[in-house]
C-alpha cells in the first residue's frame, strides 16, 4: 500500500446525487463501521427510504431536513492501494467560500453532473474554481447512467463539452467517469450495464492519480517555535514543501539569515531528510536571530519577501470589503497589519472571465486584490507552491477570518 494520502474534493449541483456518490465510495469499499451502517438503517426505515448512503456525509439537521450539502464534511478511508481524504462540498453559489475552503487543499476534484441535466451552471463555476485553485486533478462524475437507459450517446454529449471548457480552462488531461451512484455501477466495481465505456471504475482511477514528487518542489518550512536548552537550539515547525536533509542551506524570511542544517530531529529521534507534512525540529550550523513567523527556504530556490501583495481573494464576510480597509494578513505562521491599496476586476466563475465591478467585494465574490502590508512577506506565487502562496485575511479586532487569497506572480496588480 502506498503511503501517499489523496485529498478528494466533491462537488455538484442540487439532486446531482454527490452525497450518495460520497456514501456509495466509503459503503462498496467497507469504509463504513458497523455501527454506522446499522444507525443509516434505522434512519432510513424510519423515513421510509430504506439505506439512503448520503446520510454518510449529510451530517447537519438542515442537511437532511433540506436535502443539501451545506458544510464542508472531511470522511477518510482507505484501499489496499492508497489512503483518502473526501472532502464534500456544497455546491449552492451563496456557499461558494465553503467550496473555496474545501478545494484549497485538494489534490484531486470530483465534478458530479446528473447526465440528463449536462453542464449547469453551477458545474462551470465549480470547474472554474478547482482551475483557479490549481486543483491537479479533475474528474467529471457523469451520474444517473442508470436513468438515462446506460446510453453512451448522452454520457458523449456531456463528456465533449465538458472538455472543450476543461480546454479554456488550461486543465490538462480531466478525466470523464459515468457512473451511477444509486445502484454502484462504475463506482467502485466496473459495470457491465456499460461495455461501451473502456476506462476503468471511480475508485480505481482515483487511486490511480499520480502525486507530485516531494523534491520537486523547493524546500518550505515556516518557523512554528524556537526551542533553546543549554546549548541546544532547534527551529521547530511542519514542512510544507520539498524535502529538507542535513547539509542543506537554507535562508531565513524575511530577515534573510542563512545556515546549513546540521541535523533534523523528530519524535523517534534524528532523520536523514524530511519531506511535506513532516514536523521537526532543524538544528543549524550557526545560531541565528530569528522566532516564530520566519520562513525557512531553501537557499537556492527562495522567495523574495515583499509588502505588496497581490492576490485573487475569496471575501467570506457579510461585510463587504473597500479600498483603504485595514486588517491583517496571515501567511504561515506570521501575521501582520496591512491595508488594502486596490480592488481589480471581479472573477466570475461560472465564465471564468474577469468582468468590472464595483470597487468593493462582497461576500462569496472573488477578485484580484492589492495590499500594502508592515511587514515582509516570503509570498510564493500560488500556482507554483500553494501552501507558502495561500494568504488568510482578518480581522483586526478579534481575528475572524474575512477571506482567502492566492497570490500572484509579483508585479500583478489589482
């Protein structure tokens, strides 16, 4: 078994049947505890539906009273091939920041459609949004084959247009499934109700979904804690990117100190080299003068820290968002004051175009936003590192998060 977790995100219109599809993957691979299945029974004789599987994910009383996804739901499961994260989202455009929260940190998308309906769109505004949140891969999950007679012609239909917007889009090679939730055909198990179709099922061509190397990607590690004993000195935090090994230089952001790692330390003691989502503790060659919300880089590939900073921001507030605002800006472990200097045009997802709006951001809209910030940021462009390119906007009172940001390649305006 691979060691290499997939983090999944799920999205569709209403009735599309994604909490089904989400409850169909976890029951047909034996995700679901005994327990929990004999509680979705009993819900479902006493509502008269009998298993209904998108109680797996439809978790708040609203949910199931309205039948909507309405919070984002993390479920986790495994084959004997991979490990998974499922991450289903809602699809309602007035819950487009929960979608933007959820897609943030997905490696792959599913994008339900019902096969009668085609592309909604809802469908084109999620497609757009995994685009621009540099989603690797994306999967359209072409559902209810089973009400439209299992016809390859209407899976066609959908299945071409749906590439030529994946084409605009810039996705490389999206991935088109049919599939019916309600009966599991194509979903974990191929089905024989279409020979026509020549790939293989869901599951298998998630698992199949090929991870980024880790050393591909330049070396990222903010600076959680300083941890200082006699003479011990360590840097602790969590990589976010690449691997670190002894003997590499790194640099210090945004103060720009440098040193060599003279060994990493975690839990069961010293590694030979770490990768992303490892935490440990770097101890340097030279002793240098930083604290928590410094960015160690690799010295070779690093960013350079600047107060400007340009990103297309997701505004999650009721209160809309204007030119002059001031707020502060948290990226990895530092957080400082900034004030916005500009407001672009507005992102429309479901064209995927740029169009003029009013110089404020209301909320649930996206656009390119400038901000002047006190102190230094070690920004990445987003689409090139998304952990060290994503930006958090809040508030200066109380700290409730107001919106999100990817950052763009520096000199973009707003």
């Amino acid at each position: 078994m691979t060691d290499t977790l997939l983090r999944v995100v799920a999205a569709g219109s209403v009735d599309d049947g994604k909490s089904t599809l989400i409850g169909r993957l976890l029951h047909d691979s034996c995700a679901v505890p005994d327990d929990q299945l004999a509680a979705l029974l009993a819900a479902g004789h006493e509502r008269g539906t009998g298993l209904d599987l998108s109680l797996l994910t439809d978790g708040l009383r609203a949910e199931r009273e309205q039948g909507i996804t309405i919070d984002v739901a993390y479920r986790y499961f495994a084959t004997p091939r991979r490990s998974f994260v499922l991450i289903d989202t809602p699809g309602h455009v007035q819950y487009t920041r929960n979608m933007v929260t959820g897609a943030s940190t997905a490696d792959a998308a599913l994008l339900l459609v019902d096969v009668r309906a085609g592309l909604t769109d809802q469908t084109r505004r999620h497609t757009a949004l995994v685009a621009a949140l540099g989603v690797r891969h994306v999967l359209l999950v072409v559902n209810k084959m089973d009400l439209a007679d299992w016809a390859e012609p209407a899976y066609r239909a959908v299945e071409r247009e749906f590439r030529a917007l994946a084409e605009r889009l810039g996705i490389a090679e999206p991935a088109v499934v049919p599939v019916s939730a309600a009966t599991g055909d194509n979903v974990v198990e191929p089905s024989a109700a279409m020979p026509w179709y020549g790939g293989g099922p869901l599951l298998a061509r998630l698992e199949d979904c090929a991870a980024a190397p880790a050393d591909a990607r330049p070396a990222r590690m903010p600076v959680q804690v300083v941890l200082r004993a006699g003479e011990y000195r360590g840097y602790a935090g969590r990589i976010e990117s690449g691997v670190l090994r002894p003997g590499d230089r790194v640099v210090a952001l945004p103060s720009r100190a440098t040193g060599r790692i003279a060994a990493i330390d975690a839990a069961g003691g010293e590694l030979a080299e770490a990768g992303p989502g490892r935490s440990v503790v770097l101890r340097l060659h030279e002793d240098l003068d930083i604290s928590r919300g410094e960015l160690l880089a690799a010295a070779a590939d690093a960013p350079e820290p600047t107060r400007d900073l340009t990103g297309t921001v997701c505004w999650f507030s009721p209160r809309p968002l204007r030119v002059g605002d001031r707020l502060l800006v948290r990226h990895g472990t530092q957080v400082t004051r900034a004030v916005v200097r500009g407001i672009g045009d507005r992102f429309d997802p479901t064209t995927a175009d740029r169009v003029p709006g009013p110089a404020e951001l209301e909320l649930n809209a996206l656009a390119h936003v400038s901000l002047r910030t006190m102190t230094e940021l070690p920004v990445d462009a987003y689409h090139r590192l998304r952990a060290t390119g994503a930006f958090l906007l809040l508030d200066e009172q109380d700290g409730d998060t107001l919106g999100a940001g990817m950052a763009l390649p520096a000199g973009r305006a707003a």
